[in-house]
C-alpha cells in the first residue's frame, strides 16, 4: 500500500557529510555543543562550554558554526538536537 509523509521543507537539512566526536552525522540546523576557545584562553579540562547551529556559508562554500565564523573541527563537536526540535538548546548556551 502507498504511503507519503508531510515534510516541512525548512525543517530539511543538508548533510555536512561531517560526523561528530561520536559518529553522529551533521546537518546543516543541528546544534552542536563544544568546547568554546573564541577568547583565545586554553584551559583544558576546564575550558567553557558553549553549543550553536550550524548553517551554510556561501561566502566561503563551507559549513560553518554561527558565532565562531570559520569552518569548525568536527570531530570536537558533538549533536545535542536541532533547530527544529529542540530550540529551546540555544536559549540557555554553555
């Protein structure tokens, strides 16, 4: 028997073809929470954490993370939702 799901279209995210520090694929929209070195201090284990979305650059032709501005190291990041499902991860960061 046929069978068809309603889709949202802005809830469809890219595929980076990225994976997390746990094998979690990445698409555009997923928040992703990591270890947060914008203020130039390296403090290793208790370096702060902060997590936000990440989103297509076409400037640079690359994904990026919204407040870092640059294509980021996936593999020191990790999917904790999206932005679809889960906004309320992005109104309390760290």
């Amino acid at each position: 028997m046929p069978f068809a799901y309603r889709v949202r279209p802005e809830t469809v995210g890219q595929y980076t073809g990225l994976k997390d520090k746990n094998g979690t694929e990445i698409y555009e929209g997923d928040i992703v929470h990591y270890k947060d070195y914008s203020n130039g201090v390296y403090l290793s284990d208790q370096q702060p954490m902060t997590r936000d979305v990440v989103k297509w650059n076409p400037d640079t032709g690359g994904y990026i993370v919204r407040s870092m501005g640059f294509t980021f190291k996936a593999k020191t990041y990790e999917v904790i939702g999206n932005i679809h499902q889960n906004p309320e991860l992005l109104e309390a960061k760290g």
